[in-house]
C-alpha cells in the first residue's frame, strides 16, 4: 500500500516537471512578443507625437508670414522649419537608432479650395491645412531606396491639422 502511493507520488510529480519543462519555452516566447508589441505601440506613438508637433509648426510658420508681401516665401519657410526638424532628429547611424526616430520627412502646405501651395492672400481666407508625415526608424529597411513622398503614400503616419485664422 505505501509503494501504490509512492509510485502515485512520482507519477504526479514527473508530470509537473514536465508540464513545467513545457510550460517554460511557452512563457518566454509569450513574454518575447509582448515586449515586441509594445516596442511598436511606443515607436507608433513617438512617433504620432512628432508628427503633430510637425504639422503646428508648418501651419504656424505659415500664418505668421501671412501678414507679408504676395512674393513672399511662405509655404516654402514652412517647408523648410519641418525639414530642419528631421534633420536634428536623423541618427547619423542607422544601427543605433532607438524606436521612433525619424527616417524621412515628407510636407504638403496648401489651401483647402485650390489644393496648391499657399499665398499669402490664402492664409486667412481659407482653412490652411499641413499634411505631415513622420517615419519611424524602427521599419528603415521596409523603406530603404524610397523617396519620402513614396514612404508617406504607404505609410499610415500621415497627421493633417487645420486652421482657420480668425479676421
């Protein structure tokens, strides 16, 4: 009787040592993909907030030349505060960028009627909308060789913000 318990014994714990052999590779490669997910979650997210920042930045460079002469450069200063913004976030080394980093850059500035750049006559007449579109570093392969107008058309980064000035 006490060996009938004692091979019962055994029996059950070898089960649980091999439940738990089994259980073990289980667990760390749910743990693994979890930690992969939220990586992404946060680049995404980053990466959202970059390109908000991005697009108050052109429409606010935008509205504040607005006061200035038909010839003037507004859309193009626009343009060019954005790109000086990737520029400062652009890893020199492609390797040692951290999740959310800027690949490339890519700005539309126009008015909502005509869909063309920005004159200065538009800004205040009409809702000036910024389309702004930030790539995160975390997918630089996936987009490797591309220009940064062919990486925004596949890519769902795009943030577009509107802004009507008040007369």
């Amino acid at each position: 009787m006490f060996f009938k318990a004692q091979n019962k014994l055994k029996k059950k714990n070898g089960q649980a040592v091999l439940e738990f052999a089994l259980a073990f590779p289980v667990a760390i490669l749910v743990m693994f993909y979890m930690f992969d997910f939220a990586t992404l979650v946060q680049a995404k997210m980053v990466t959202t907030q970059y390109a908000r920042n991005a697009a108050r930045i052109v429409i606010m460079t935008g509205l504040k030349s607005s006061g200035q002469s038909e010839d003037s450069q507004s859309a193009k200063d626009a343009r060019g505060h954005i790109y000086n913004l990737c520029s400062h976030e652009y890893p020199s080394k492609t390797n040692n960028a951290r999740p959310g980093q800027i690949a490339a850059c890519h700005v539309e500035v126009y008015d909502s009627p005509r869909s063309g750049e920005i004159k200065n006559d538009a800004v205040g007449q009409y809702p000036v909308t910024a389309k702004v579109c930030v790539t995160p570093m975390l997918w630089m392969d996936k987009f490797r060789g591309k220009s940064s107008n062919e990486i925004c058309s596949s890519y769902l980064g795009y943030h577009s913000t509107q802004y009507q000035k008040k007369r």
